[in-house]
C-alpha cells in the first residue's frame, strides 16, 4: 500500500548527523524492546520523513522527540524515565521543542500520570500510532498508515508484520492488554508486501508477530504462508512462535526449504509442569520436548533459541530444577531469561508466593550457565567448517562485520562485504554467544 505523500521522503542513507542543515524540522525517534517495535517506529519514521521532517540521532538536535516503548517489564519502563526526564530539561533548555510517546507504555493506564509528570505533548497507543501524522502535519487517516505499509529499513533487510496482537492470556503478560487481540493479515496482503521488498532489492525478511505460528486465514495455516514467501525471498525468518501452535509440517519446512534460516526461536518459559499450568502457557514439558526433538531430526544443524522466565510467584526450588533439566535436554543454542517483573493488571501480579530477590537472582545465574555451557559445546562443533554468510552490519572499525550462517549461528567476520552480501568464510573459534571466522582467500 502507498501512501499519500506530502513531500519526497528521504533516504536513510542521507540521514543527517546534525540540527538540519536546511533548516527543516528535524525529529528524533528512540526505540525500546522487540522488533514489532522496530517496525513500528520504522512505520512512524515513513511518516515524519513524508511531513518533510529530517531525521537525527540526539535529542538535542530535534524538534519532535519520538520514545517508542516497551512495557513487558518493569525495567523497561524505567529506562523511558530516564529519558523522559532527560527531555524534560532538555525541553526547558529549548533545545528539544515537543516529546511524543508511543508503542506499549503509549497503551498503558500508567501513561496519563506519565503524561503529566514530564508533560508530554502527545501519547499514543499502538493501535492509533497513525495518528501521528496528524501531529506531524499531515491530512491523512488510519487507512494511509496501517501495519501494511513497508518501513524504510527495506533495503536489504525487512520486517513484515503478518499479525498483531495475541489470543493467549499467559498470566504473567501485558502484551495482550497493550496490543489486543489477533488479527491475521490476508496472506494475499503479505505476499505483495514480500514481492515489492524483493522487486526493491530486499534480500532477506522476517515475518513477525506475538504468535505468528498462530496465523490462519481463510483455511490457510502459518505453514502455508511461511512456504509462499520462502517461494518469493531470497532468504526468510520468523518470529515469535507459540509451542502450541507450532506444527510439525513447519518444522519440517524449515529443515527442507533452502531459504529459511535454519533458526527456531520457541518460548518455553518453564521446565516445569505445575509452573506452565499456572502461566496458562496450554502446554507440558513433554509436548514442547517432542517439538523440539521433531526439529532437531528435520535440521541437525539449526540454531534454537527460546525464552525463560525466573521467579513467577509459586515457582519453587523442584520447579527450577526441572527448568535446569529442560534447558540440558533440548541444548538451548541461546535464551532470553527473564526475572519476572509484575506488571499491574496481569494475573501474576496479583499472585502470592512472591520469590525472594536473592533466590531470583540465583537461578537466574543458574539457568545462564547451564543455557551457555551447552551452547559453548554446540558452537564448538561448528569450528573448521566453511559457511556462507550473510552481512548483516557492515564492519566497524576492527575490520569485523556481524554475519548470520544459514543455520542462524551470529558470526564475526573479517570483511569490508556491506550489508545484504554473503560471503564465505571458515570458522576459526567460537564462545557462547557468537562464531568467529576468516575470509577464504
Ligand atoms: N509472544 C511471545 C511468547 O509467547 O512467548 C513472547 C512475547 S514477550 C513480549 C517476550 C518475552 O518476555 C516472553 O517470552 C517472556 O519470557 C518475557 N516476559 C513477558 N512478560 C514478562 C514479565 N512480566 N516478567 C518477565 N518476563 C516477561
Ligand atoms: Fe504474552 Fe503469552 Fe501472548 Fe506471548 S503468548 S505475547 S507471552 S500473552
């Protein structure tokens, strides 16, 4: 879908490093959390680009500060804080003129006393982030700026939403109180998307949403979606998956499809039974073991990836120790672990059985070391072998660029290659989080 333009938009690659030097209005956008985020302000940043406003990277050198936000725990909230009361006195000092807040704090009831604690200009939601053209100028409504519309990251690499919101109720979870129910995008509307990227020279997407293996449309599954674009991208991923939605014709898809990366990303949570009943995750351990065992046949070589939380109220020492078991039984390639935060209206937070800090942070450390042991052992197999690469950073100064194997192992590399190339290279080491390798001569 395009939209209606009021001036030409202008290119990332000529982002200005300073106040404008024309003299346009400048903005700022800052983006916390997951990657619908960084789509969602990729969409906002479309929209102040076509009211004519310049884009720059500190606060100070903008007009219109734009924080994009996350409100799945409390940390992140209090990094807005920070910055919110940074703005404040920047904005006393005139150097910053209006402060705009969106995304899932934007959502949240917490952000009317944000609003008036560091009066903020405007707040928005993630379901009205449209309305931010108004704001910036432009005569424009919902239609012209919905999850439809291509960011401007599009150039090697892009996000595509197929779905927004979620149907589950884990009950530790804010998400589907900031961002609604499901709603499945037609798959006609993706493949088109998915066309005009590649036909823009758009080398490698990823389709996203909360539980996109959740996508159905019209009699057609996630899997039948996900095999229709591996048909039309050069390269493809997806996240975020739900175990109990996650099928094994996908699985298998992955394993036998040339162009999906051979990397799964599977929240599991907890090890424990009693623990997964009482997050409403609506599956046990044993069923999210056979997933896994189904994926590791179908790609011997892929990467897994998944999410722990520590600590929700109840969670006793056998039920860390049954997370400890699950974690060595499916040899995490890597993990987001989470100490769990209580977020105001979740179910969780109202729970009793409150764990300690001190007992938090002890199975944190524990859950860690077990995730990076195995994941140290898995990365070192992988040393000596050759592997194509694909650029995904440029190199920084120490000549090393971050690369991505077809089986979702992050590398660093030794090469000038840009963004969106592939290069091949061998292993040379390898630690817990990351390969090394050398350009073939
Ligand atoms: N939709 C995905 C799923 O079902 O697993 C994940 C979405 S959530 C934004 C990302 C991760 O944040 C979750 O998988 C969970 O581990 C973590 N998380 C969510 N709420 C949390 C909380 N209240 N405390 C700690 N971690 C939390
Ligand atoms: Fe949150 Fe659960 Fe939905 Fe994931 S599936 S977004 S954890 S409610």
């Amino acid at each position: 879908m395009s939209s209606t333009t009021q001036a030409t938009p202008i290119p990332l690659s000529r982002k200005p490093a300073g106040r404008s030097a024309s003299g346009a209005k400048t903005a700022c956008i800052r983006t916390f959390g997951c990657q619908m985020n960084v789509h969602d302000s990729d969409r906002m940043r479309r929209m102040i680009q076509d009211a004519g406003y310049a884009e720059v990277q500190r606060y100070e050198d903008a007009d219109l500060v734009i924080l994009n936000t996350c409100y799945v725990r409390e940390n992140a909230v209090d990094r807005v804080k920070g910055h919110l009361g940074e703005l404040n006195r920047l904005r006393r000092e005139g150097r910053v003129k209006k402060v705009a807040l969106t995304g899932c704090i934007g959502a949240a009831e917490e952000s009317a006393a944000l609003q008036r604690t560091y009066d903020i200009d405007l707040v928005l939601g993630t379901h009205n982030t449209y309305e931010l053209a108004e704001f910036v100028g432009l005569p424009t409504m919902r239609e012209t700026y919905t999850p439809e519309l291509p960011g401007t990251e599009g150039e090697h690499n892009a996000f595509v939403t197929i779905m927004t919101g979620c149907n589950y109720q884990c009950s530790y979870c804010i998400v589907p109180s900031v961002r609604g129910r499901m709603i499945c995008r037609p798959m006609e509307s993706v493949t088109r998307e998915v066309k005009n990227l590649v036909a823009g020279g758009t080398g490698y997407v990823t389709l996203l949403g909360q539980t996109v293996d959740a996508w159905r449309h019209e009699g057609r599954r996630f899997c039948d979606l996900l095999e229709a674009v591996s048909e039309i991208a050069p390269r493809v991923w997806f996240t975020t998956s739900h175990p109990s939605n996650m099928e094994e014709r996908t699985l298998r898809a992955i394993g036998e499809r040339d162009t999906i990366v051979k990397r799964l990303h599977l929240p599991v949570q907890s090890g424990s039974d009693r623990m997964l009943k009482v997050m409403h995750r609506g599956y046990k351990a044993e069923r999210y073991r056979r997933k896994i065992e189904v994926f590791r046949e179908a790609t011997p070589d892929g990467t897994l990836s998944t999410d722990i939380i520590v600590g929700h109220p109840g969670e006793t020492e056998e039920d860390h120790e049954q997370t400890l078991r699950l974690v060595e039984d499916c040899a995490f390639d890597s993990a987001y672990i989470f100490k769990f935060s209580p977020r105001r209206g979740t179910e969780a937070a109202t729970l009793p059985g409150t764990v300690p800090d001190a007992v938090v942070q002890r199975r944190f450390l524990e859950v860690l070391r077990q995730v990076e042991q195995n994941a140290f052992l898995r990365n070192q197999r992988k040393v000596g072998e050759v592997e194509e690469i694909y650029i995904r950073h440029g190199s920084t100064e120490d000549g090393k660029a971050i690369g991505e194997t077809w089986s979702g192992h992050a590398v660093h590399v030794n090469t000038g290659a840009a963004p969106g190339n592939y290069v091949k290279a061998r292993i040379e080491s390898a630690g817990p989080h990351v390969l090394y390798a050398r350009i073939m001569n």
